[in-house]
C-alpha cells in the first residue's frame, strides 16, 4: 500500500524570510506555495517528504495527520 501525503503543510503562520523565497511557517519555497494547488500528488508527496526532515515539529504533526487519516480510512 502506498500512500502519498498531499495535504498542504501550511501550518497558518505565513511569513516569508528576509530573501522572500521560504515560508518561516512551514518551510515551503515561494515557488511551491505558489503552485501548490496545481501540482500533481507525487510533487507535492516530495514537498512533504523533504519538510518532515527539515522541518520542526508543528509541521511534522500537519503532514503526520494525514497519515494517520489515511489509515483509519483503511481499517
């Protein structure tokens, strides 16, 4: 069973850093909160990816929840 984590990350702390090019929320490229609604479930599955690794814990628990939804869903 496979399962791709594409709910959006966003954790409702939107700012961007100093350079404009991430969201101190939840980490996400300018470019990537632009295109999020657009993006094909396996790109955005590659956003989540990388954010569980680079990101702190509020972000990790949004992406997790969804997993777990996911499996409640199955059972």
């Amino acid at each position: 069973m496979t399962i791709l984590l594409t709910a959006t990350p966003c954790i409702g702390k939107c700012e961007l850093s100093p350079d404009k090019a991430r969201c101190l929320g939840c980490g996400r490229l300018r470019s990537e909160i632009k295109s999020w609604k657009s993006m094909a479930p396996e790109q955005r599955h590659d956003v989540n990816v990388r954010l569980l690794v680079t990101q702190g814990k509020k972000v990790r628990k949004r992406i997790l929840r969804e997993v777990a939804r996911s499996f409640d869903k199955k059972s």
